[in-house]
C-alpha cells in the first residue's frame, strides 16, 4: 500500500459510531442535489403550463441549479480551505432551506431560473465542504465506502424526490410549488444534525491553531493521540495545484465526473419525457421515474463494496463500459418494446449508481489539505458546465433530431469518460491523505501507488 508508513492514528483507529453519525450529517448535501435535480423534472409537468414556459425557458429552468452548482464548487470550495470546514457546513444549509421555500412563490419563470441558481451554488458549496470535512476523519481503508456513501446519498434523495412529486402531484395545478419547496424539510433536519459537527483538526493544524486541535484529536480518538501525526508537507496552494502532477489529476477527475453527470441529470431532470418518447410509463410518468431513481441507489449496493476492494479505477472502466452499450443500444432500437428499453435504462441506473460516487472520493484523495475543498469545488464546478449546458440544449434537441440523438450523445459522453480513465486514472485506494502531496513524485508506473 503506497504510503502505509506515513499512517498516522486516524487511519490506524477502529471505525466508529462517530465516523458513521459525520457521514450521514455529511451525506445531507448530495441527497439534496439529488432531490433537486429530480423534483424540477417531475414539477415541470404542472410548471411548465402554469408558468407558460417555452422551450428556451424550460432548459433554462431545468439547468439553472446545475449553473449555480459551478459557481458555488469554484467559489466555496477556496473559502472552505480559507475560513474552515464547519462554519460552511452550516451556513450554507440555512441559505439553501430559505431559497427552497422562496421557490414556492414565483410568479414568473426569470424569478424561478434565479432562485433555482441560488439554490444549485448553495448545493455546489456543500460538495467541498461536506466531503473534506469528511475524508479528514476517515481511516484510509473504511474512506472509500464512507465518502462513496456521501454520493450514494445523490441516488436516495432522487429516490425520494421521485416519490414524493408521484405524492405531491394529487394536490393539483399548483402542486409544482409544494414539490419546489419541499427541499427545504431536508435542508432543515440536516442543519439541526450538523451543529455539533467538531471542526477538521488537519484543517485547524494546518492554519496553526494547534491547541484546537488538540482538542479536538483528544476528544474522539483519546489521550494519546498526537495531532503532529497530521502534519503534511507544506505546499502554497498556487503551487499545489498548478503544478504538472496537480493539472494532470484535475483533468483525470474532471473527465470522469462530466461523463458520470451529463447521462445522470439528463435521465433525472428530464426522466417522465424521455421515458414518454420511448413509450415507458404513458399512463403515470411518475412510477417508472421512481424505479429508475431507486435502482441507481441499489446499484451504490455493490459498488460501495466494490471499491474498496477492487480499486477505483477498474470499477470505472467496467460501468463506463456497460453504460456506453446500454445508450448505443437504445439509439440503435429507440422502436423496440418499451419493457426491454426500460431494461436498458434500468442497466444504466445500476452501473451508474456502482460508480458515480467515486467522483467524490478521488479528489478527496489526490490533493493535500490546503487545497482539498479548492480542489474537489473546481472538479464540481467543471462537471456541472457540460452538465449544465447539455440539459439546457436537451429539450431543443429532442424535439428537433429525436430520441436516437440524445442517446447517441449520452454514448459518446460515457465512451469519453472511458478513454480519460484510462489514458489518466490513478488508483488511491488505501493511500494515507498525508502520503502523497500534489506535486509529489508517485511510485510505480503512470504515478499509480
């Protein structure tokens, strides 16, 4: 295991019931990118007529969280690494729960575009915030499954979006508000589980309040803990991520994560029409949405016990691989019966939901922790403009080059997010967060420990 003499106590201590009570607090912002991304689509079915949207505005409505995310991943990730992990950890659910319900009062599309933006960088924030918090607690060997099950969270709250517009949807013409507000009753429960979340002592150490730290070692792992086990190389964080290693690692992460996420929001924001256009669900476009949405939580099932065993890497090339056959075949048989095509995207959900969590924990694992927030807040923000502007163009062209296209676009998509893999992955399964800086010189062939 590369690195395994620079294991400090944090990575040598037993898992315990403090580990599993952050990753659930942590786990609250990704179940609520989730359950906003899907809620738009399933609220648009009353939106859409109530507000009189075209086109250009119904992209626009369905992408403007996602544009938001980019800002909120570039902007807070850097004032995470500035100003602290808990102070962020809070804050920004107490914005996101009071957007959330402003939502529910639009008159006009341009103040639903500008509010969901709001709410998509208050969720950007939670990605860097959450996960480096996290990541800087967690023993090396249990980190891949804890920081995996933050992003597994994306697929429980999708879930749970899809269930309760199905719910919402029986209040009628109006029931698009309460489906827009709703996001806010988790935003709430996930402040109240945070408050008492103690702050990273790597993050304290490294802006030398050492006697917080101290305390903050002691009280979880015990007397005889010593916090200068935590201490990394130092690295300002220009040099730490604009060297050539640093640069090479953003690109691995970056091309993975838009692949994983331009299929993934295009099938959640837009689920009941594309499911529509292939004859699935044409009398309730709610049911199939929610089978979709809970078979990519039960494809995190085997693959949050993949990844700590076999690797990063090799669990992103065999779903990448799966997911590129899946969306050829539907472009290929966009005729063929409905009940095989939903067997083809319920594929898709599975592989999806086995690996999309990685994009979480890699650069988590590939960066130092002065700029380990920056760092997954800049892959975030750069995920979310493919994302962004495929869902925008989306709704254009299904209507003017069909189903075929949009699935021919979604292979080419995952078939790139295969090559980067494996032009540029490098594996960091077991490695210690102080093992290997950016920057640093990696062991063994192609910088893979």
């Amino acid at each position: 295991m590369a690195g395994h003499d620079a294991q400090s106590f944090i990575d040598r201590a037993p898992l315990t019931r403090f580990h599993l009570k952050l990753t659930l607090f942590s786990a609250g912002g990704p179940l609520l990118d989730g359950y906003a991304v899907t809620i738009i689509g399933l609220a648009l079915l009353t939106l859409a007529p109530a507000l009189h949207l075209d086109a250009t505005q119904t992209g626009l409505t369905a992408a403007a969280a996602l544009a938001g995310i980019l800002v909120g991943g570039l902007v807070f990730g850097r004032l995470t690494d500035r100003i602290g992990r808990k102070v962020m950890y809070i804050a920004n659910l107490v914005a996101l729960s009071a957007v959330s319900i402003l939502c529910a009062f639009v008159v006009d599309a341009w103040q639903l575009i500008a509010l969901r933006f709001v709410l998509g960088i208050m969720i950007g924030a939670d990605y860097p915030i959450a996960s480096s918090l996290l990541a800087e607690f967690v023993p090396s060997r249990h980190r891949g499954r804890l920081l995996g099950a933050l992003f597994a969270a994306f697929g429980v709250g999708a879930a749970l979006a899809a269930g309760a517009g199905w719910a919402l949807s029986a209040l009628g013409p109006d029931a698009w508000r309460w489906m827009l507000a709703s996001p806010a009753v988790i935003g709430v429960v996930t402040l109240v589980l945070r408050l008492n979340a103690p702050e990273s002592p790597r993050w304290l150490l490294n802006h030398g309040r050492r006697d917080e730290a101290e305390r903050v070692v002691r009280k979880i792992w015990g007397p005889d803990a010593r916090v200068d086990e935590l201490r990394e190389p130092e690295s300002a964080p220009s040099t730490a991520l604009l060297n050539r290693r640093s640069v090479r690692r953003m690109a691995f992460v970056s091309a993975f994560f838009i692949a994983h996420v331009v299929p993934l929001f295009a099938v959640y924001s837009f689920g009941p029409t594309l499911l529509h256009r292939l004859g699935i669900g044409t009398d309730s476009p709610y049911l199939p949405e929610v089978i979709i949405a809970l078979l990519f939580v039960v494809g995190s099932v085997p693959g949050l016990w993949l990844v700590d065993r076999i690797g990063r890497i090799p669990l992103l090339v065999g779903t990448f691989a799966i997911m590129v056959v899946v969306f050829a075949f539907i472009a290929l048989a966009p005729a063929a019966p409905p009940g095989l095509l939903f067997a083809a995207l319920a594929l898709f959900a599975i592989a999806s939901g086995a690996s999309n969590f990685i994009e979480i924990i890699v650069p988590n694992e590939l960066f130092p922790t002065s700029v380990r927030a920056t760092a997954t807040g800049i892959v975030v923000a750069v995920s979310r403009i493919g994302a962004a502007i495929s869902t925008f163009l989306l709704p254009t062209v299904l209507a003017g080059l069909g189903t075929s296209a949009v699935m021919w676009f979604l292979a080419a998509v995952n078939a790139a997010g295969l090559l980067g893999t494996v032009v540029l992955g490098e594996e960091t399964m077991g490695r210690p967060l102080s093992a290997l800086p950016a920057g640093a010189r990696l062991p063994g062939r192609g910088g893979r420990g």
